[in-house]
C-alpha cells in the first residue's frame, strides 16, 4: 500500500501528440512521439510500442494521451525517451493508449 503523498509524487499529465515517426532501430515495433504537454512542460519525446492497434501512424496526429512526466529519461537504442506513456493491454498484451474521455488542456494533471 502506498499513502497519497506518494502517488502525488508521480506527476502524470495530458499532452497532445504533435509528430510520430516510426522506430525502426528498436527491439519491439514502436513509434517515436513527440507530445505536447503544454507551456509549463513543453514537447517531450516518447517512445511507444503501440503499432498493432495504430498501425496508420498519422492518425494518431492531434490524439491526446497520458504519460508519467516526471521519470528520469531512459535511453532506448540511439532515442531519449524522456516521458513514460501511458496504455493498458489487450488480452493479447498489445498497448491500447490511456486518454481523457474528453478534450483537456494540455498539461492538465491527473488526480
């Protein structure tokens, strides 16, 4: 069990997806994001191994997500991904994206 403090401690924000590339150099099929999380934040990059259930990478084009903002920056092969995206598994193990259920400013944090 952990207290609110330490869950406040995890700063998870809203950022939209503003350019998406593939990855080619990685060990599992992913994209590389760049997400917008607002004037106090700014652009971060991200990597996501999310192509099975976004294969056409441009719809995800202006798709707010969540992610962990507030991690170390973590090297993955030549790529700093300096946020953690958020997703949840299919029953396969494949990443389905966390998002708002509505539109948000981004930035917005969760609690």
């Amino acid at each position: 069990m952990i207290t609110y403090d330490d869950f406040t401690k995890v700063d998870i924000r809203a950022g939209t997806i503003v350019q998406i590339d593939h990855f080619p150099e990685a060990r599992k099929p992913a994209y590389k994001l760049m997400i917008d999380f607002g004037p106090e934040i700014g652009l971060k990059k991200s990597s996501a191994q999310i192509t099975e259930h976004y294969p056409d990478k441009d719809l995800l084009l202006g798709k707010q997500v969540i992610a962990v903002v507030n991690f170390l920056p973590k090297q993955i092969g030549p790529f700093v991904s300096e946020v953690l995206t958020l997703g949840l598994p299919d029953p396969n193990g494949k990443v389905i994206l966390v998002n708002p259920s509505k539109p948000v400013p981004n930035g917005s944090r969760l609690f």
